[in-house]
C-alpha cells in the first residue's frame, strides 16, 4: 500500500471580481505523513498568502486565530501546492470530509485555469471510512470532534481549527478505528478519472417540482406505522423548508399521521428520504393539560436542585423561585419533556443543528413559548463556539437564530437592555449563565463550558454590561443552570491544569483529584468565584446536574452525543 498522508486546509470566504462570485480561498495547509501502521512519521505544515481576499473574515479569524499578518510571510498556493506535492510524494491522500478536495479543486481552477489536483492520484474519504467502521448512523455525517469524543480522545490537546492539528485529530481517530488494508479497498478512489472530479464537483439538488420526472407516485406514499397497511392521503401536499408534508391517515386502523418527503438529486442519483410524524389532535392536548405533574406515567418531583418544576400541558420547564420574585424578568430553562421530535431527539429539542428536522424544531419552539410565556418572534440566540465573545442585541435582532439565520458568528454571550427581546442560550452539560441588573434594567446570557470558564466568560458578560449599560457588578444578579455538576464532570489532568492555573480556581473545591489521575471539577463554583472576586454577591446555583437526571434533562456526556439541546431563555418584561 502506497504511504498515506492525512491533509486538512482552512480557507477564507473571498469575493473575486474575476468569476463574479466567492471563492474558498485555502489559506493554510496541514498535513501528517503516516507508515504502514498508521504511525506519524512527519508533518507539513504552511500558510498560503492570500491573492484574492486580503482581509480574512470575522469568523474565520476567530476560528482558527490566523492574522493577516501572519498570512502576509506565506506563499502563494500554487507554490504551496508544489511544496507540498513534493513532500508527500505518490501516496494516498485522506481528508475528513470531502469539503477540503472540493476547496482544492476550485483553487486550482482559478490559480492554474485546471481543475486536478497535482498531488491528488489515490483519495480515501476519512470521515465515511470512521462512520463506517464505528457503524455511525445512516444518513448523517459525523463531525472530526463528534468522532474523537465517541472514541475517548481527549480534544484538548489539540488545536481549535488549525489544519495541521486537525490532521492530527484526524490520525488519532484512524488510529483508533483502523482494521488494516483491506478495510480501506472499499472507499479507496481513482482520483486520475475525470469521474472523480464529476463527484467532487456535482452540487446536491432539492427537487421542489412534484412533476419532475425523477419523482414517481410510489415515492409519495406512506404506510401506516401501527398496522403496516398504505395510508392514504387526507390533505394536498405541502411544501416547507424544500421538504413536502400532508397528513395520512389508514383506512384500515385509522390511524393518523404526518407524512414528510424530501428529494434529493446527487451524483448517484435520486435520493427519496421520508419522515413520519405523529399526529397529536386538539382534544388530546387538552386532556394532557389536566394530568398535572404526572407526564401521563410517572409522579414528577417539584424541585431539580433548586430549581422548581412547571409543567404546562405536556410542555415541562425550571424557573428558580428566586429570579421569579423580579416581576420585570421573565425567564425558564427548558428540559427534554413536551415537544414532538422522535429518536435519540425526542422530545422537546431546541437544537437546529442535532439533525432534527426544522419545522419540528420550530414547532418545538411555539409549544415551549407557550407553556413559558414568551413569544417566539422575540427570540435571540447565542452562537456557541467555546469563546467569550459578547454581542449586544436589540429588538432589530428578534427572531435571529430561530425564525432566520443569526447575522453574526463566534458569540456566546448576548446583553440587551430592551424589553421584548428574548435572549436564548443553550447548553447539554455547558453551564447557561443568567445576569440581571435591577438598576438599569439590563440583561444577559452566556454559554460557559469548561473552555468559556477558565477563559473568564462570566466576567466578560460582566464587563459588557458596564460598558454599555453602566452595569455595577454589586447590583447584578447571576443565575447559574441546569449543567453538569461537580459529582458527575469528570476530566484529565491538562482540563484541570487549565482550572489550576488561576490562584482563584486551584482549590480542591473546584478541582478534586479522583483515582486513575482523574479530577473532578466544579463549574458551578468556579463561576460564583470569579463573578464574587469581580463583586457580584446575588448568586444563585441551580445545582441541577444534567448528568445525574438524563431522563429530564439533556447530558452529551449521559447520551454519549446522542442528543437533542436544552435551551435557557431571559427577556425583559414589557410595559412593566
């Protein structure tokens, strides 16, 4: 077998003039050179200085941290292409995910008018090579950082989004999987043939045109799920989000049901992908709004921790008594209990990047503002990327995230001081932070994981709110949620080396040391020390651990990734 070299670039959105459009300019290469054993025997590793996109974006810098400056000493692609050509020699190239050979097919295009790839003669797929092999979930892709978690990999010794530490994580994740040669044969590719380029390059189609062709009757029909027999339709079609919905119900058990239907047309062919959802009529929710604290089954306690306990119809959420006390905040985590997705989502996830289908995910959303009293067009949301960026927001901004894309990237903190604005964090294990300040009506959420912790992402919300709101940190009110606790989040040595490295967190009672060079680590108290160090004295802990009640909360830790995402929400009161 020919040696194998494990590649990932990262590369920067550019608009060029020249093709009137955008273009994925690669900015950096990473790359690890393996031996017959998977073993690493060399690394590459180069920046690419831009020739069309001089200014790199927000988002990308705060990805991977690379300056302009730094691209400023790289050289040009193709000099890097012939570099790197050089270097690995005749092998068999692995990337995770095919996104880094589309990038570099284009950018040959455009740097030397031929779409091949100089280097490229044998491809395997690395990503579908590790789904297979781990028997991944048909239909879905898993991400580098899902796969190093399901195999125990600790990510953080590694880089965030740099190429060489991605291949890096890439190999560790070979490594971990790898059964031999034969294993590989079936996803290894010719990439000489001009049909690898045709498969690279064809773009996915939704076809939303029921009399196309390649659409035949038999892809409409839906059999019943309790009887088997074919059901028929009770409503035209739908369309929603490229996707055909309409309600069935079975001549022959009556059964009632949502059918949904998406085409998709890939290099292979059609691909028919159907969903049912069941079909809830008016009186039965109704009838579950009498059955009190039960969940229909089972006798539900008031309290989580602190926390207490709602349930609106079938919709269940937590409030903590104390922050109900402020009539001008309105605020509520949810838990897992009283939506409508299925599987390992079931049933209230809030989460539009866990697979699940987004008119569900919506419809989730209208049933969980209901039950807690907001309104959907107010909401606001986060996007979580383990920073401590802060984002103010007002009522220009409702609905971003939920109702259409969110128009900004890297944030995990937003504050608004408008009333009507919905701020939603989320969390599955991460600790929700809620601020309030009763003295110039202003609010906040944040989203710190173990990540966001030691990089002070409390106290950052903080210094955000003083700067645009005049927030004094002995007015404000911090409320800590649903996250795990310091009973079940247990890490290696480097997470708690990273805690023990501040004076104010290196204390047994934030970091315990645990047989098996183990330690256990307390988020919720290492939050309340640094926000008390900063003069924040009103603390509330929900002491509600996710890990220890995965039957009403989200854990990624208890569900090993296999989840829907719980959502914390705070808005100012209008007219109050």
């Amino acid at each position: 077998m020919k040696p194998i070299v494990v590649l990932d670039l990262e590369w920067n959105g550019a608009y060029s003039k020249r093709i009137g459009g955008y273009l994925n300019e690669i900015i950096e290469f990473g790359a690890v050179r393996l031996d017959a054993d998977l073993k690493p025997v060399d690394t590459f590793s180069a920046l690419v200085r831009p020739q069309i996109g001089k200014k790199i974006s927000d988002k990308i810098a705060d990805l991977t941290s690379i300056t302009e400056e730094e691209l400023a000493s790289g050289a040009p692609f193709m000099r890097v292409v012939s570099r790197f050509r050089h270097w690995a020699g005749d092998c068999l190239l692995m990337t995770w995910g095919t996104s880094d050979i589309l990038a570099l097919i284009e950018n040959c295009r455009y740097f030397n008018a031929d779409r091949h790839i100089p280097f490229l003669t044998d491809y395997v797929d690395a990503q579908a090579y590790c789904e297979a092999q781990m028997q991944y979930e048909a239909g879905k892709q898993m991400g580098l950082s899902t796969a190093a978690q399901r195999l125990g990999i600790d990510e953080t010794a590694y880089g965030h989004h740099r190429a060489l530490d991605d291949s890096r994580l890439t190999v560790r994740c070979l490594e971990a999987v790898y059964t031999g040669e034969e294993s590989l044969k079936p996803f290894l590719q010719d990439a000489r043939q001009e049909a690898f380029y045709d498969r690279m390059e064809f773009r996915t189609v939704l076809l939303c045109d029921l009399d196309n062709p390649l659409i035949h009757e038999s892809d409409m029909a839906f059999a019943c799920p309790s009887c088997g027999a074919e059901a028929d339709r009770c409503e035209d079609w739908q369309m929603r989000n490229k996707a055909f919905h309409a309600l069935f119900c079975c001549p022959k058990c009556q059964t009632r049901f949502y059918g949904r239907v998406q085409f998709k047309l890939k290099y292979e062919g059609l691909q028919v992908k159907k969903k049912i959802r069941p079909y809830v009529p008016p009186q039965e929710d109704s009838a579950a709004k009498g059955q009190g604290k039960t969940g229909g089954q089972h006798t539900m306690p008031d309290r989580i921790g602190s926390l207490q306990i709602h349930q609106n119809g079938e919709v269940v959420y937590l409030t903590a008594p104390d922050w109900e006390a402020q009539p001008w905040l309105r605020h509520a985590f949810s838990t897992r209990l009283g939506g409508i997705s299925t599987g390992i989502c079931a049933t209230m996830n809030l989460g539009f990047g866990r697979g699940d289908d987004r008119e569900t995910v919506l419809e989730n959303y209208r049933r969980f503002c209901e039950a807690a009293g907001f309104s959907i067009e107010s909401l606001c949301a986060t996007a979580q990327v383990h920073r401590t960026a802060v984002r103010r927001v007002g009522r220009a901004d409702r609905g971003a995230g939920i109702l259409y894309p969110k128009p900004w990237s890297g944030i995990d903190s937003l504050i608004t001081n408008e009333p009507g604005v919905t701020l939603c964090v989320y969390g599955a294990d991460c600790v929700p932070l809620l601020f309030a300040d009763p003295v110039h009506r202003a609010i906040g959420v944040a989203h710190a994981g173990w990540r966001g912790t030691v990089a002070g992402m409390a106290l950052e919300t903080l210094d955000a709110m003083h700067r645009e709101f005049q927030t004094d940190a002995a007015d404000v009110r911090v409320l800590i949620g649903p996250s795990i606790g310091p009973c079940c989040f247990e890490v290696d040595a480097p997470v708690a080396e990273a805690f023990c490295a501040f004076p104010d967190l290196d204390d047994p009672a934030i970091v315990e040391p645990r047989a098996g060079g183990k330690y256990h680590v307390d988020l919720w108290e290492a939050n309340a020390r640094l926000l008390q160090k900063a003069g924040v004295s009103h603390i509330t802990k929900g002491n509600a651990c996710t890990k220890c009640h995965p039957d009403l909360l989200w854990s990624h830790r208890a569900t090993g990734g296999k989840r829907g995402a719980a959502c914390g929400m705070l808005c100012i009161r209008e007219g109050l």
